[in-house]
C-alpha cells in the first residue's frame, strides 16, 4: 500500500484517470492495454470504468461538496417542513417565483430528488470505498512490514550516524526500542529476502488501527442514515393541545395533527393515557428579560395502559416523558378562557374553557368562539384575550405581560350561518362569508370587553356571554421515533473511528547498520503514511534513544530540513513487497 | 458581590483584556519592525544573505539565526530589540487572555441563578475568542506559533470589537429551552471548535499567502514557516477540531434538540450552516487526501469552511430570522398572521440555543 497522501483507496488508484487516456501515455501501465478510447469500451468495460469513476476519492470529493452546496437553499427559501406558514406567506408575496421554486422543490429541498440523489450517489460511492478498502487492509493487517529499502537515505526524513557498537548490539537495541513502542517488526531469516532485509536492518511499522478507525467512521455514517431513515419510516409525531384539569388517550383521533411515517403501523401506538392536574409558570417581573416565562411545569398523571397503575410526571422543556416507546414533550403552553354562552333563549349553547393561540411574547392570544346553534341565530365570535390588560388612551385593551393577574377577553361579534355544512373548518377560523358582523355606534365593528366574573348582554337579543375564569393549556408533541438508538450508536461509533483517523499516525521506521571502515554505520529513516505526522522529529528522537550515551556522536546527516515535503511520495521502492499492484 | 457588581466586573475586565491586547499587538508589531529592519541589514550586506538563509524559516522569536547578523554593527541591537517585544507580546498577551477569562466569569456569576457564560452571541462571541487566545498560548511552543502572534491578536481584537459594538446583552437569565446542561457540553464543544477552526483557518491564509513567494528571503513572509509546515500545522488543528464540531453539531446538537423541541433535526438554517460547515470540513479532509487537490485546493475548501462557520454563528442570526437558534436576545418575529392550524410554533418562543 502506497502512502496515503498518494493512496486514495484501492479503486482509486490513479489508473482510473488512465483508462480514458489514449494510448501511448508515458505511462508504462497503459503500454500493456490494448490502445483503445473511451468510445470503444464494451458495456462491461463501461460499467466497471463507471463504477471506479463513482467510487474514486475525487468524485466522492466533488460529491460532499456539492451536498454542501445543495443544503444552501434550503436555508434561503422557506421550507414547507420546517415553517409551513412562513412558507405560504412567501407564496403568496411571490406568485411569479411559486410555481417555478415548486417545480424545483425548493420548498421542500431535503426531501427533493435532486437532494436524494446526490446523498444516494454519496452513499453508494461510499460502499463502493469501503467495501475494497476494508479487503485490502484485511490482507495489510496479516503482512508484515516491508523490508528496508535499499536507499535508506533517499527517503525523505532520514538520518546517519556512526558508532563503535557492533551491529549486531545496535540492531538488537533498535528492536527492543521499536518493540516497547509498540511497532510491528518484520521477522528476520528465512522469510525474508535475503541481502534486503536479512540480517542488517529492522523494519518495523505502527498505525494499523488508523485505517480501522477511518473503516469504522464511514461505515457508521450508513449506520447513522439507517436509524435516521427507519425513524422517519416507521414513527410517528403528533400534536395536541391539552387544556388543564382535562386528559387524552392515546389513539389516533385525539390528536390535534398527526403524521404518521409512511410504514407506520398504528398497532405500534401504546394505550396510555394522561391527565394534566396543573400548570405552573414562573414570570421573571424585572431585569432584561422581565415578562418571561419561565420554568413552566405541567404536572401530569398517567396510566402506562387501560387499567394500570397511574403515576405522575412533572413535565418540563428539556425533560420529556417516555412511555415505553412513546416520548411526550412540552413544547408551548397559553391561555384557555372559559366562556359560556346563552342564546337568545336563555339556554346555553356554548360552555368551556377556549384555547386561543398565543400572538407574541406577551401572550396576546387570538380565540374563536363558535355557536353555530344558538337561537334565534347563530353566534360566532372572534377576539383576543390579554393575560394582564391594560387601556391604552384610545380605549384599546393592551397586555403588560403574559402572566394571567388581570385578563381580559375581547370580541366582535357575528350573527348567522357559520358556514359549518362547507365541509371540516379549523377550530381556530371563524367563516363569516355567509354571517353579519354586529356594528356599533359610527359604524365601527361591535366589540365587547369582558373581565372575569362579566357577563354581558350581546345586541340585537343574541343572548349573553360569560367570563367564567382562565384555565392554562398545555401543548404536547407526542412521539415515537425507532431507530434513534441506533442513529445516536452510530455517530457515537463514527465519532470514535473519526478519533482513531485522525490521531493514529501509521508510519514505518527502518534502521540498517553496517560495518564500515569508520566503524558502524547506522541508518535510521522513516516515512509518515497520515499526513499529520513529522518523521523528521521521530527520526531525531528514534537516534536519541538509539545511540547510547558516549559512545560515537549522534550525527545526524542528512536531511533534518527536508527540501521536498514532508510527506513523501510513495519512495517506490522495487523491494516493497506489498506494492500493490 | 452582588449581580450587578459582577456584571460590571465582567465589562471592565474584557475592557481591559482589549486595552492589554492591543498592546500586545503593538508589541509584536515592534518585534517584527525589527525583524524586516534587520532583512535590509542583510540586503546592505550581502556576504551574510546566504548565511541568513540557513533559516528564513525558524521562527521569529526563535533566536536561533541570531548569530548570522552579529557581524553588522546594530544586529545585536535590533535582535535585542526583537526579543525583547516577542517576550513582552507574549507577556501582555497572558495578562490579556486572563483578564478576557475573569470577564466570561464574572458574566457567569452576574446571572440569576449563575450560569455558564455562553447563552447568547455577546458570550458566544467573547468565549469563542477566549478559547483562540487559550489554544494560542498552548500550542505556541508545540507548533512554534510565536509568528502568529500579530494576527491572533488582530483577529481577537476585532472579534470583540463586534461583540461589545454590536452583540452586547446584558447579563439575563437563559430561556427555559437554554436551560439545560446540554447548554454546557453541546455549546462549549462548539465553541472549542470555532476557536480550533479560526486559528487553523488563519494558517490556511498564511499559507495560501506563502505559496505565492515560498522562497521569499526578505519581507513578512520570509518569517513565517515553510508552506510544509504551515499546511500540516493547520491540519493538525483541523484534525482537532472537526471531531469536537462533529460532537458538538452532530452528537449533542440532536440529543438536545431533541429534548428541548421534540425533534432531532429539522433543517432549522442554523442546523443547515452547522451541516454544511461540517460537510466542507469533511470535503477539506477528503481533499488533503486526493491527488491534485492536496496543499492550494484543500486550503481554498477549509477557508470556504470557515466562512460557513462563521455564517453559521454570526449570519444565521441575521439573515434568517426563522431559526429557532436565534439567540434571547433577538426575538423569533412574532407570528402575526391570524393562526389557520395548530399546527404552529405555539411557545412564544424565545427558545433558543446555538
Ligand atoms: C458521507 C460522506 C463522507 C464523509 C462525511 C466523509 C468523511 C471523511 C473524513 C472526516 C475523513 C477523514 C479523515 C482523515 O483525514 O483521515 C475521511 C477519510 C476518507 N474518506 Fe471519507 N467521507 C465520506 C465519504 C467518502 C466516500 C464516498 C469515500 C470513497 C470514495 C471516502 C473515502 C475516504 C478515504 C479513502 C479516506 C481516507 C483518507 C486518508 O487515508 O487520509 N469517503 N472521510
């Protein structure tokens, strides 16, 4: 194997770039082929050089950069799974860019086939490396380390000096040191070839685990894509406000959304249930960030299945709640007024706490109220709620902060049909296309202000509206999402191969000694197959520790300054027993 | 001390570790006058340029090519003069680095209940430039980094400089999804990182500036290592912090995602630049490793990286205001279209992290 600044893989070998060449290259390799092009390749041909072309490092090179590139977009244009509204508001602002953006899938670019196909291509390039590289470090991790070169001298970090030991001592040292650092020796004798590596030089290498952990990384990335895609296939994720005092089971329609994986089985759903006893939030009332909310608690009791034990929970932000497979999250909470209202009749046609949807930070929250059945005509409402109001000087209502100490709910009011045999409308729209709005006084929209305890008459005999109180709601997202396990394994796994990739530092040292007329010659070289490495300063180090004290001064000839970079070329040495071929 | 003691503390304490630095700068901007002061003395006597060619490369404060330029009359003078503002940089720049290290401290205990000082891109920015002038100072015997002192510092310097002008927060309690000891692993991992990466991209520069002129005997660049070294010392650094980016974006970034927003990932622009950052450092590792794209090319991909990085810190915040990582300190706009599904962003939300 060459070094790996040169090496790029077993099917990377720079014969690939070759094969299109004409014939009649200097290089001597393609002497030996039939002079052919490109255009002559048969289908097999063909697909072999498309293969080495998909799996060489320059592709696999282009391909992460282009990945990179392709992730661009999906930061500038707003993403339908990320944002839908932001997105739909995008639509609307630009109606000439929509449909082109959406034919390319820019609103949705991680799961768009151009993005699919660039990862896929990365993938399969990806197998196609590992799979050859790990035959081949299989067949390294059994040879041994190759023989000295003859020219010691003309690697690139390497040193001399001269001694009055014998060379049998200094070889016999030289092992030793090699040994306790742990190197690979070459055996000597018979095995090796004789005058190469015989009875005057040690050959000895480290690093092996280096290509394991580099195995290791880019198998685990499959490992990591594997639990990622079995997650998004197999799970699901859903929502659901949740007002407090009031429960939910865990089936399908309780959810407020729902979205299944496309091979999600609803069998997978566990039968828990849960009731939310309280909500607690603390308000930060001075500093720089008073007005927020802070450590919100929903204390929570539930049952892991119909009939169990019930146990309780405080669920928190960062401290979800898993029900075997199932996770449950906090991920918002607002305010739900209880209303009560009675139509033109005296009887009450709707009653409960309200969720409205939280505006901003100050909880300003937007309700809809909706009785389509009240008598004579129909009641739907439409307003806001302040958590702590205030009048401003024109008589609007306004919020000082979130927490609840003075709430306020205001409406406009219509009368009619509600358009509800249209079809399934949203809890959160009032459809006021076939309703009238009630109008005050100067024509301005009727609006009504209640506090708690208010009831308060509606015009034109419509019935009233009560304030009853304030109950907080909670909304959850509930999960189940398989494979995690072995997602976050498999980064642990790449993160530990990426270690053992970038901080083992595979090289090979040979030392030779010779008798001389001076006295014995000792030739210390050695090469860094890593890139990070310096073998100059392991070279000086190595002669330190070789040449024993007072005997022949440590010398160092050669060069300690390497005019040629560091990191050598492969030193091509025709002994190299494990060139590959 | 109080709160507010605390948080004055904190002020003066990085007011002064920028008056100390800019010091330091001007020190080691004296060192290397000196430094070129004595090429012209080589250039005036020419019998010594081949002597002072045996080490255009050492480093400056190494004083190890003293001995070529004795022979002219004010060589001693000038190297003196040299050593003694290499010595006095390096001095000012640890008194510096501590003072910046009391004030990320005291930003800590100024909070209510204390808290690790890094919750929003004022403490980011002050904790990342911390941890350059840290990695600085440690790596400077290992890898020689005295020549590097002046842009260290000027990089630092200006790095603050946003961050008091334009980043400045005052000391606030953390959101309820920053609350969370992933706060501590995922974005001191994350910090260690961006400082590694700054320091290695730096190199990257001087190095692409190196392979201009990689002879040059006289001028900056004559002082300052051979492209080998500047390369490889550069990917050492890369090598060091890409794991920690790896852990820190692809490791804990997920677990708390996960645990604070319910999901591991959701192409959330901050996580895009993070993803994009870590595939162009992938790309540089990759390059370092193929034909024709080792030295000049890689170099280009990892200051591509950097930018991404620093897009991914800095830009995202900015430019793409729909990132559930914008910081405290910049709200999410408030959703102010009538809601039409539940399906929304419920939380009113100042969750952030990075
Ligand atoms: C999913 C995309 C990939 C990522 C994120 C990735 C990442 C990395 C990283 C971080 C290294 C590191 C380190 C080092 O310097 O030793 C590396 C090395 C390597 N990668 Fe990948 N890689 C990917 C895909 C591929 C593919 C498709 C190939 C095959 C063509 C490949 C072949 C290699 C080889 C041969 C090395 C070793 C280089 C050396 O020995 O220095 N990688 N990769």
């Amino acid at each position: 194997m060459t070094s790996p600044e040169t090496d790029t893989g077993p099917e990377t070998t720079p014969g690939t770039g070759r094969e299109t060449e004409p014939a009649g290259s200097a290089d001597s390799g393609g002497k030996q082929r039939k002079p052919r092009r490109a255009g002559e390749l048969n289908a097999v041909e063909f697909a072999r050089w498309g293969w080495r072309q998909l799996t060489s490092m320059r592709t696999a090179l282009v391909l992460l950069l282009l990945l990179a590139l392709a992730a661009v977009p999906g930061s500038i244009v707003p993403q339908e799974g990320v944002d839908s509204l932001k997105t739909s508001n995008w639509q609307d602002a630009h109606p000439k860019l929509t449909p082109i953006y959406e034919r390319l899938g820019l609103f949705d670019v991680y799961s768009s086939p151009w993005f699919a196909a660039i990862y896929l291509l990365l993938m399969v390039s990806l197998i196609g490396c590992i799979l050859p590289r790990t035959k081949v470090y299989w067949k390294a991790l059994r040879a041994q380390p190759p023989a000295a070169p003859r020219h010691l001298d003309r690697l690139p970090a390497s040193t001399s000096y001269t001694t009055d030991e014998s060379p049998e001592e200094v070889l016999a040292r030289a092992r030793t040191l090699l040994k306790g650092k742990r190197y690979r020796l070459r055996r000597t004798g018979a095995g090796a070839g004789a005058g190469v590596d015989g009875a005057d030089a040690v050959s000895a290498e480290r690093g092996y685990l280096r290509e394991a952990g580099n195995l290791l990384f880019h198998v685990s990335i499959i490992v990591v894509l594997v639990g990622f895609a079995m997650g998004s296939l197999f799970g699901y994720k859903g929502g659901v406000i949740v007002v407090a005092g009031q429960g939910f089971s865990n089936i399908g329609q309780q959810y407020d959304e729902f979205q299944p994986g496309s091979l999600f089985d609803e069998d997978s759903m566990e039968p828990f249930s849960f009731t939310i006893d309280d909500f607690d939030v603390n308000w930060i009332m001075d500093g720089p960030r008073a007005g927020m909310a802070q450590k919100f608690v929903s204390h929570i009791s539930y049952t892991e299945e119909p009939g169990a034990e019930e146990k309780t929970y405080d669920l928190q932000v960062n401290h979800p709640l898993q029900i075997g497979d199932t996770e449950l999250f906090l991920i918002g909470h607002g305010y739900a007024p209880v209303l009560t209202v009675r139509d033109g009749e005296g009887n009450i046609t709707y009653s409960g706490p309200t969720i409205f949807l939280p505006e901003d930070e100050s909880f300003m929250s937007f309700g809809v109220v909706k009785a389509p059945y009240a008598e004579p005509e129909g009641i739907g409402m439409r307003g806001l709620f302040f958590p702590w109001y205030m009048m401003t000087d024109e008589g609007d209502p306004t919020t000082l902060m979130g927490d609840d100490r003075n709430p306020l709910v205001s409406l406009n009011v219509w009368k009619g049909d509600l358009n509800l045999e249209s079809g399934p409308q949203s809890v959160y729209v009032l459809d006021t296309s076939k309703a009238d709005q009630l109008m005050g006084e100067d024509d301005v929209p009727y609006r009504m202000d209640l506090q708690v305890g208010d009831t308060k008459q509606l015009p034109d005999g419509l019935g009233s509206v009560t304030f009853e109180g304030v109950q907080p709601w909670n909304k959850l997202q509930i999960s189940q999402t398989p494979g995690k396990e072995l997602a976050l394994g498999g980064v642990i796994l790449a993160l530990i191969g990426l270690l053992g990739s970038l901080f083992i530092r595979p090289r090979r040292v040979w030392v030779r000694a010779r008798r001389t007329e001076e006295g014995t010659l000792v030739e210390v070289a050695s090469l860094d197959r890593s890139g990070g490495g310096d073998p100059d300063v392991l070279v000086a180090r190595l002669v330190t520790e070789l040449a024993p004290e007072g005997t022949g001064a440590a010398e160092p000839r050669g060069s300690t300054e390497p005019a040629e970079p560091a990191q050598p070329e492969n030193p091509d040495n025709p002994e190299n027993p494990e060139k590959k071929s | 001390m109080t709160d507010a003691s605390w948080e004055v503390l904190s002020n003066q304490a990085l007011a002064a570790a920028g008056v100390v630095y800019f010091l330091a700068l001007l020190c080691h901007l004296v060192e290397w006058a000196a430094l070129l002061g004595k090429d012209k003395q080589r250039a005036a006597a020419p019998e010594l340029v081949a002597a002072g060619q045996a080490g255009p490369d050492t480093v400056a404060a190494d004083s190890t090519e003293g001995g070529t330029t004795e022979a002219t009359g004010s060589g001693p003078d000038l190297d003196h003069r040299r050593a003694f503002f290499g010595r006095l940089g390096l001095l000012l720049t640890i008194v510096a680095t501590c003072c910046h290290g009391v004030s990320l401290v005291g930003r800590g205990m100024a909070a209510d209940p204390n808290r690790v000082p890094w919750g929003n891109m004022y403490e980011f920015t002050v904790a990342g430039t911390f941890v350059l002038s840290v990695a600085y100072l440690a790596l400077y015997r290992k890898f020689k980094l005295a020549w590097l002192a002046p842009l260290v510092l000027i990089f630092n310097l200006a790095c603050l400089m946003i961050a008091v002008i334009w980043l400045y927060d005052p000391v606030a309690p953390l959101t309820e999804a920053l609350n969370s000891y992933w706060l501590v692993i995922h974005v001191v991992s994350a910090v260690i990182a961006t400082g590694a990466f700054s320091l290695a991209g730096l190199l990257s520069i001087v190095y692409l500036l190196k392979l201009r002129k990689p002879g040059a005997t006289t001028g900056l660049l004559a002082h300052v290592p051979s492209t080998d070294v500047l390369e490889r010392t550069s990917y050492r650094i890369h090598a060091f912090a890409f794991p920690v980016w790896t852990f820190a974006v692809l490791i804990t970034g997920p677990i708390w995602a996960h645990e604070a927003w319910s999901r591991y990932w959701n192409w959330d622009p901050k996580e895009v630049w993070a993803f994009i950052t870590w595939v162009v450092y992938a790309g540089y590792l990759h390059a370092r490793a193929t034909g024709g794209w080792r030295g000049r090319n890689a170099a280009w991909i990892s200051l591509i990286g950097l930018a991404s990085l620093w897009y991914s810190f800095i830009g995202v915040n900015f430019f793409n205001d729909a990132s559930q990582h914008s910081y405290a300190g910049s709200l999410p706009a408030p959703t102010t279209a009538v809601v039409q599904t539940v399906d929304q962003p419920l939380a009113p939300a100042p969750t952030a992290n990075l």
